[in-house]
C-alpha cells in the first residue's frame, strides 16, 4: 500500500491505523485492492472510525490508476462502539469485509496501545 487513505479530522486525536489489502496490487502490472482504517478521538472524548477501500491498477510507470473509493465513518462513545457502527455501516456499502476486520483489527489494538500508553505515561509509572 503507497499512503495511508483513511485520516482524521483536525479537531481529532489520531490513536491508531491499520491497513490490509491484496498483496503486491501496487507492483507494475498488478491490480490493488486495501482498505486503510484509523481511530481518532475529539476533544470532547467521542471515538471515531473511518475506513476507506481503494480500487485501482499500477500502469507500470510507478503510477496508480484508481477505478473505485468507498468511504464510511463511524462514531461512539468507545472505541468498541465506533468499531461496531463502521462495521454496520461498512456491510451496508459493500467494503471488502475480509480487508476491513483485519485492518480495523489493527487499527483498534494500536488505538488501545495508545491509550494504555497515555494512562500509564499520566500516572508517571512504566509500562509491563
């Protein structure tokens, strides 16, 4: 996957990423396929994720042509229930659903990651 397509609002915290996709789709002659997931969270203490699935073919001069994008946002007060109404809102569109899980797989345990990081780095202690 050349960049990361799924991003966060200025207001937002980004607290984790997560990528999957067909491999070697951006090698020269090669369809690609990924779905890039990233939670953030707003000031306000609200949870956000967004998924966004790119279709496409690399032309072969380091070019990607890219034929289709579908996007979905969910929104809650945890990271569970943002993850859970992406995932509905995901299945409604049509994104890839093998894709999705495992990038938003990866996007949620970074997000934990994160946060886990945060408290302890607020207690003053030191991670396990």
């Amino acid at each position: 996957m050349t960049r990361h397509e799924a991003s966060c609002p200025k207001t937002h915290t980004e607290l984790g990423r997560g990528s999957s996709g067909k491999p070697y789709g951006h090698c020269p002659g090669h369809q690609y396929h990924d779905v890039d997931v990233t939670v953030s969270v707003s000031r306000s203490g609200r949870y956000r994720v967004q998924a966004v699935e790119v279709q496409g073919c690399n032309q072969g001069s380091g070019c990607d042509q890219e034929h289709g994008r579908l996007s979905v946002v969910g929104r809650g007060d945890s990271i569970q229930e943002a993850a859970s109404d992406a995932e509905t809102r995901a299945g409604a569109c049509g994104l890839h659903k093998t894709y999705f899980v495992a990038a938003l797989d990866e996007a949620v345990d970074e997000a934990y990651e994160t946060l886990d990081e945060a408290v302890v780095d607020a207690a003053g202690g030191e991670s396990d």
